[in-house]
C-alpha cells in the first residue's frame, strides 16, 4: 500500500499538533503549529481583539518594593524568570561575548535603571516570564533613541509599520516608538499576541518578534513537512534572528548567576524611577527641565520621544520626571512665575511641506534635485525603504523654514542633537557569508579598494589600523569592513553612519565613550590630526552599531 507524499506531510502536521516534539532542556517539550496565512502584526488597539491600553501609570505615593520585598530590582527580575533552561552553544557564544564586556553591561544596566521598574511592573501585570525585562539589553542597550539600518527605533526597536499598527504615531512632532510607556506596553502587546500565536512557545514568540511571525511560521512550517523537529533551535532561520534568543538567554543567564561569571550587577533600587506628569499644555521641554530642577540630558532620556524642543501643540504633553522632580515641577506649574516662564518659552512651528504626484519617468532623485531636497528626507516623509517610486503616487515634499533650505533631518539634528543618528545618512556595512579581505596590488589605493568593495576609507581605514593617507604595501591583506574579523558579532552588520555635532566642552574622549569607539578611530574616521582641534559646532562623523551607543 503506498502512501502519498501529501499525506506523510498531513500526517506529520497531526502527530506534532498533537504530542509536540524537540526539548530544549530543562524538561520542557515543545512544537509550534501557527495558523495559516495571511500574516500580520496582531491586532490593533482598540479594535476588540485586545484589552484598550491601561491607564497611564501614576506613581505617587508608590514606594517600591513589591513583589516579595526585593530591594534590588534584579533580585525581583530574577525572581520571575520563566523561560525553559537551555543548554546550547548559541547561547554559551552569547555568555561569552556579554561576559567579555562587563562596561558594556554596566553602561547598559545604568540606562536601564531609569526604566526598569516601570518595564517588570507591566510585565507582571500581564503574567509574562521577567526575562522579557532584558528583551531591551539586546533590542537597543536601553538607549532609547537606539535606530537600526531597518529604521526600528526607541527601546523595543519598532519598525515604522508594525508601530503603526500598535498606534505609535510617527510625524514631524513625536516618534512615539520612543515613547516609554506607550512603546512598553506595544511590544508587552505584541508579545503576548506571539505567544498565543505560537501556541505558548515563549521561544518562537521571542524570535518573532524580531524576525516576523510570518518568517517563523514558515521555517516551523517547512521542518514539520519535513518531519524534523520545530523547536526554535532546529528552524533554518536568518543568522541575525537565530541569533536573537541566545541572546536574551544569555543576559538572563548572567543576570541569573552573575558571580558564576565573574561579574557583579551594581544593585538597581526596586521603586518608581519617574512619574508622570501633565502640564496640559504646549511646553519648551528645556524650561520645563530648568523648571523641574533637572537637567535636559535627564529630560530627553526620559522623554525621547520628542523630536523639537516643545511638545506638540494638540498633545501630547504628559512629561515624565524623576520621582523626586515631579511634585515640585506640579507646584512650579501652579504658580505664577512657573506659568509665566513656560508661557516665554519659543514657539517651534513645524516645516511647511507640498505634494508631488509622480510621473512617467521620474526618479526619487530627479524629484529632490528639482525640489532642492535630499532623497533621503523624501523617503523618510513617505516611509520608503528603497527608491522605487510609481507614477501617479503621490509624495509628500517635506520643507524647512522660511529660507527653504531645512529638512526634517536638519532641524531635528538642530533641536535634538541626540537624535542625530535617526536623521543622517546611514550606511549598512557590507557583510557576505565568508570573511573578505582584498591582497593589494601595485598601484592600488585605499580609494580604490574602498570603492571596488563598496565601503568607505575612513571605514575601511579603520578597519586595518590605518590613516586614510596610508601607503599600502603590495602583498598587504586587507579586511573588508562588515566582514570576518572586521565584524565581531552580527550586529556589527548593522553599523550605522551618524554624525554628531560637537558641543561646547565636549573632548575627543568624551565623545568616543559615547559611542563606544576609540578616540584613534574618531581621528581617523574625521581626519583629525589633534584631539585638542574640536570646536563647538563642528560636525563628526562616527560609525558605530546603534544598540552599543552609552548616549543618556
């Protein structure tokens, strides 16, 4: 009697729907079966599919420590791990490589400090594992203006379209992928969807939430055919996405046991870092800090959301402030030289901006060069990924000031320095399966290495220990950036072309641990001959992977 391969397939499907099969360790069986096609981000708020947004957090009065009296916020986080124990060497590569840079965790965990306790107080309220806590350690490092080459954003890295879907409007004013509570409670959202989605399987949701459920539905999908495994270590899946649930398991497993690793967490107090609050009205977020008693660093930290100086005229205007800040900020706003100085504060007005409808033959950059506007402020008007444009589209020009000459990516470099990085030019370092690396050849020049493989020379410069006005040696290997040694992680993939403007009184040192550089590759990268030539102003250009900028 012979069987069809249809019906070995069908059969499969059933026998794993109803047993589950691959273990991960730590006794837990599990198989993922989604639903079929089509795909989307799960539902939209307010749409009766999911519970309305909760209430905007009120922290007065709320001295911390619930959940079994911790003290230290991590105790508390560690208290609620949930996740299945897994034995893997993924997840021992990823140990390794967080264990080897304790600044690197130090920088991150005093970020995340500010946030922290907002993040565990949602999650438990949802009843999900306390390991999703640290999703942002590998998401964005806890800087909250983080940006990727996928234009994923703020602390949980939403992409434009899925924070659209989750209501996170995006505009001139505000990213509200920035937003701290509104972005936590969107990606706490989007995780529980996954979750169920996946039947309960807390790896696949986790995975899919950076690679798409769509993308892991297939891979469990094509492995159930198969008959293979569909656990989440036995899918063929993109190298940045299979990477990505090591590494959340390996921050939880340093958090877990830090001492093992010989590293020591410095403790992160178990109570309300900041409260909200509502002045009702546009304000200048630098008075409102002067007002608060602190600095605009800490105000921008707090409130990223924010690209221009003031909140948008509509709202909204809720602040968050320091525990300590937002009463006397309330008493300030009640008085009448508090109202009087907000009410001093400059007025921002936003860009004036025209339509195009596109024509037959007409280019993204055709339409700039006409326009007298960059490409790169179109597509970022228009939420375009590449620069394949249709005729009769219709494109929003977007347009400065009075002069005309401003785009969104300068006035918000003008405003926000800090967020620079998610206006400038970005450049996705080249990366191929096997490492690369160019022999010279007489007569070869960094210049024209730099542009046979597609990169830099300040890059490829850097990359090799080099000035941009080295001579090169024939015989010389060089590697290219974005490959091999060149690359020490996935991340580095994803290396990002920011300028920052210089500030008065910042140093070449300063700067550099920012952006978790070294001072030499800034001077190379900027052809800087002396570290005391800065000046107040002055616009350097950094490479760096977003999630390991210490900014805040």
């Amino acid at each position: 009697m012979s069987v069809t391969r249809s019906a070995l397939a069908l059969l499969a499907l059933l026998s794993l729907a109803l047993a589950g099969c691959g273990t991960t360790g730590g006794g837990s069986d599990y198989s993922s079966l989604p639903p079929s096609p089509p795909y989307s981000p799960g539902p939209r708020p307010g749409d009766g599919t999911t519970a309305p947004p909760p209430a905007l957090p009120d922290y007065r009065g709320d001295t911390g420590l619930p959940s079994g009296q911790h003290a230290d916020m991590l105790d508390r986080i560690r208290a609620g791990f949930a996740l299945p124990q897994v034995q893997h060497y993924a997840v021992d590569r990823e140990v390794e490589w967080y264990r080897s840079r304790p600044d690197f965790l130090d920088r991150t965990f005093r970020r995340g400090e500010r946030y922290l306790y907002h993040i565990v107080t949602e999650i438990e309220r949802r009843g999900m594992p306390l390991e999703l806590a640290l999703l942002p350690v590998v998401e964005s490092a806890f800087n909250p203006v983080a940006y990727s080459r996928s234009r994923a954003s703020g602390l949980w890295q939403f992409i434009p379209s899925t924070g659209k879907h989750y209501g996170l409007a995006q505009n001139w004013w505000i990213d509200e992928r920035r937003d701290v509570l509104l972005a936590t409670d969107a990606a706490l959202t989007y995780l529980q969807y996954l979750h169920r989605y996946f039947n309960g399987d807390w790896f696949l949701a986790i995975a899919a939430y950076n690679g798409g459920e769509g993308t892991l539905s297939r891979a469990v999908s094509r492995n159930a055919a198969a008959g293979r495994p569909t656990d989440f270590f036995s899918l063929d899946l993109r190298t940045e996405t299979r990477d990505y649930v090591p590494k959340l398991l390996a921050i939880s497993r340093l958090v877990a046991n830090p001492e093992a690793y010989g590293l020591q967490f410095a403790a992160i107090p178990n109570r309300p870092y900041f409260d909200v609050v509502d002045p009702g009205k546009q304000v200048h977020l630098g008075e409102a800090a002067d007002l608060a008693g602190i600095s605009r660093d800490d105000m921008f930290a707090l409130n990223p959301a924010f690209n221009r100086m003031t909140t948008p005229p509509s709202g909204p205007h809720r602040l968050l402030l320091p525990v300590e800040n937002a009463e006397p900020f309330r008493l300030a706003l009640a008085s009448e030289a508090g109202a009087a100085r907000l009410a001093a504060a400059p007025v921002v007005e936003p860009p004036r901006e025209e339509r195009h409808r596109v024509r037959r033959g007409e280019t993204l950059s055709s339409i700039a060069r006409k326009k007298g506007v960059s490409v790169d402020s179109i597509r970022q008007a228009n939420n375009l990924r590449g620069s394949v444009i249709h005729p009769g589209t219709s494109l929003i020009i977007p347009r400065g000031g009075s002069t005309g000459s401003g785009t969104p990516a300068a006035t918000v470099a003008a405003a926000r320095p800090e967020l620079a990085a998610q206006t400038t030019d970005r450049q996705a370092a080249a990366a191929t399966a096997q490492p690369r690396a160019h022999t010279v050849k007489p007569g070869d020049t960094l210049w024209g290495i730099a542009r046979q493989h597609g990169v830099t020379v300040p890059a490829l410069a850097a990359a090799n220990g080099l000035t941009t006005q080295s001579r090169l040696t024939a015989g010389a290997r060089l590697q290219i950036p974005g490959s091999g040694a060149a690359a020490s992680t996935a991340a580095a993939s994803e290396a990002t072309r920011m300028t920052y403007k210089v500030q008065r009184g910042d140093t070449l040192s300063q700067i550099a641990e920012r952006f978790n550089v070294s001072v030499r590759q800034l001077m190379t990268w900027n052809q800087i001959r002396s570290s005391t030539s800065l000046r107040a102003g002055q616009q350097i250009v950094v490479y760096v992977d977003p999630r390991r900028v210490s900014g805040g």
